[in-house]
C-alpha cells in the first residue's frame, strides 16, 4: 500500500452482539468476502444511491414473516375467499 493510500483510508469502530457478527461472518465467508470487504460495499452502495441499499420498517415480525412467505410461495394455499374465510372461521 502506498503512502498516498494509506493516508487517505479512514478506519471505522463499531459494536455488534457476537451472535450477530458470527452469522454475517459466516454468510460473508460463503461469499468469499470479509466483513472488511462488505461493510466497504454497503458505505459504497449508500453514497451511489444517497439511500439505505435496503429499506428499513417497522413492520411486525408476523408480518414480514408472512410477505417473505407468499414472496417464496409457502404456506397455505386458497382458491376462494370462501375458503379462506372458512380456514380462519370468519
């Protein structure tokens, strides 16, 4: 690394629970990247899109459970809405 490199990179402290950073480690690793490699990529992902490169909510967990699944095409399946109503006895 070259002088002019090394003066102008920035190092960046932060906290996480371990149980948390063992999983992105171990989905990083899956990738072939490090965390170093990766939080890199978010910062980047940030200032292209001046966003969050995903979109935070306060949905409850039931219902982010419940998009997730339709969006993967899981879980109970009705061709009515009479059915639909009959399974959850409306």
């Amino acid at each position: 690394m070259s002088t002019a490199t090394a003066s102008a990179e920035a190092r960046i402290s932060f906290r996480t629970d371990a149980e948390t950073k063992k999983a992105a480690t171990e989905v990083f690793n899956i990738l072939g990247i490090d965390m170093s490699t990766a939080l890199n990529m978010f910062l980047r992902q940030t200032v292209r899109d001046q966003a969050l490169p995903f979109n935070p909510s306060v949905d409850s967990t039931v219902n982010v459970e419940a998009r997730r699944q339709a969006a993967a095409r899981e879980g109970r399946r009705f061709r009515t809405t009479d059915e639909l109503r009959a399974a959850y006895g409306d």
